[in-house]
C-alpha cells in the first residue's frame, strides 16, 4: 500500500471515529454485535487503533458504500446505460 | 415439507438471534410447513441428533453460534460438527451462524445437502435490528416460503443487503450500513455455487506449470 493510500486511510478511520463519538454521547446504549462479542461505541473506537482486520473491514466498506452510491446517483442522474 | 428449527439463547447476540428466528418460525407455520422447534435447552446434540433421525425434515435451520466446523449449542458445545453433520445429508440447511460455511457448509454440501451460511464472523448493530433481521432471513422466504430456485435465492438476498446497506447510510446508521455489507459478502449457498477451492489443496497444485510443481 503507498503512503498516500496510508495516509488516507488515516483520514478516514478519523472520520469514522467522530462518527462512533457522536453515537457513544447520543446512543448510550448501541451496540455492535461482532459475532460472540459485543462492543460499545467507545470499544470499537479502541479497536479500531489494534485491530487490523476490522479496521480494514471498516475502511473497505465505507469506501465501497461511498462508490455504490456515487453509481446509484449517477444511474438515477444520467440513467443505468450510462454507468 | 418438514423442518427443524434450533434457537439457543444463552449470551447477548442469541438474544437478538432467537427473536429473528421467530419470524422464520411464524414463516413456517404460515405456510404449512410441519416444524419442530428446538429451543434453549432442546438446542443441544442429543436432541438435534434425535429430532433429525425421527423428523428427517427437509429443512434444518439453525440460529446462532457457530465455528468453522460446528453449529453451538446451548450449552456451549457442538450441536452439530465434522463428525455428526452426515445427518444432514440430503438437507438443506439455513443458517445465520459465524463462519460454519467454511468447513462445515463444504462438509455438508459434499454430503449431498445444501447450506446457506456465512464464510466469516456475523456482525450486527442494534440500531438496526429490523433491517439486520430482514437480510438474514429473507433468503429463508425467497427459496422456501416463494419457491425460488437456490440461485435466484442468493441472488436476490445478496441484493437486499446491498439495497438495506445503502438505506442505512441514508437514514445515519454508517456503521450498521458497514456490516450490513460486510454480512452480504460472506454469504454463500453452497450448491447454487460450489465451495471456494482450499489453498493448497491438490487441484491447486495442477493448476501450477508444469516446472513448479516438480
């Protein structure tokens, strides 16, 4: 991986975390359920620093969702024959 | 049509798990499939094993724990693993258990039965429970409630966790719309496709040119 794609990624995993932040101060309660694990807010933020396979879980997914709708909003935009 | 359905609950996640395996319950009833409900305490080896002897259902759906090789029952232990699933030869198993679609769902498949499971560790958010329960049991409606056949199945379920991942990240829930997606991926149907080859395995090996593998 280059730097450049290191030091985006860093971007990135920042931005999620303000994200699991505003959910651990306005949904004491969320939980992620990681198979016979649970995780609070703040837990998944610590895990996020250790945990390579599901910061690379997290970052593939939030980078795959942006693409699927940046496509759905061109499909709906220009059409699906323009994709 | 008959089938077995195992719900243990015994840690936080098979709380939420064995509510969602209700609706396949109702599902059942609904459409006149005969099911037999092991739940809880019934959810252990030696009532699985009786119940598939005696029922030989067609359908054996099992809600929650699993490993790569075995279906966890309520006590913790294998209710169903390597070396008892030959009794879900000529089944069709569904399941929303972690990672069994990586041994045990090839193991049975090569029994002669069909398993729809996951490949990797089952997440979920519990601001999202409606949407989470929708994606893992939808596919249970496509195949046995509607009829499809197992291609269309997966198809269509891969479908709705893509379409549910989009519509949480529009409604805020980002990290549920994550494993939504994530959860998607690692669905399989084993015989609507065949198991993914093995590293090293010796198919593997003929692939390999001629001077390698020597």
């Amino acid at each position: 991986m280059s730097e450049k794609n290191l030091v985006s990624d860093k971007v990135l995993i920042t931005e999620i975390k303000k994200t699991l932040s505003k959910l651990a101060n306005n949904n004491s309660s969320w939980t992620l359920v990681l198979g016979r694990e649970t995780l609070s807010a703040t837990d998944v933020i610590q895990r996020l620093d250790k945990d390579k396979h599901l910061r690379k879980i997290v970052l593939t997914h939030y980078v795959g969702l942006a693409v699927e709708m940046e496509k759905q909003g061109r499909e709906k935009r220009f059409g699906e024959d323009n994709t | 049509m008959k089938a077995v359905l195992c719900r243990p609950k015994f840690d936080s996640a098979t709380k939420y798990t064995f509510v969602f395996a209700a609706e396949i319950l109702q599902w059942c009833q609904q459409a006149g499939i005969e099911v037999t409900e092991l739940a809880e305490e019934d959810a252990v080896r030696p009532a699985v094993e009786t119940a598939l002897e005696r029922i030989n259902p067609d359908i054996f759906v099992f809600y929650d724990h699993g490993d790569k090789d075995a279906l966890i029952g309520q006590d913790g232990k294998a209710a169903i693993d390597l070396k008892n699933c030959d009794r879900l030869a000529g089944k069709e198993v569904f399941t929303l258990a972690c990672l069994s679609a990586k041994d045990l769902g090839p193991e049975v498949w090569r029994k002669g039965g069909t398993y729809w499971g996951y490949t990797e560790v089952v997440s979920f958010a519990t601001d999202s429970l409606p949407e989470f329960q929708e994606a893992f049991n939808c596919g249970f409606h496509y195949r046995f409630i509607e009829g499809d056949s197992r291609e269309n199945a997966l198809t269509r379920a891969k479908e709705t966790f893509t379409r549910l991942s989009v519509e949480l990240v529009g409604a805020g829930n980002t990290f549920a719309a994550i494993f939504m997606r994530e959860n998607g991926d690692n669905l399989v149907y084993l015989d609507a496709h065949k198991p993914e080859e093995k590293e090293g395995c010796l198919l593997g090996l003929l692939k390999l040119p001629l001077k390698l593998a020597r």
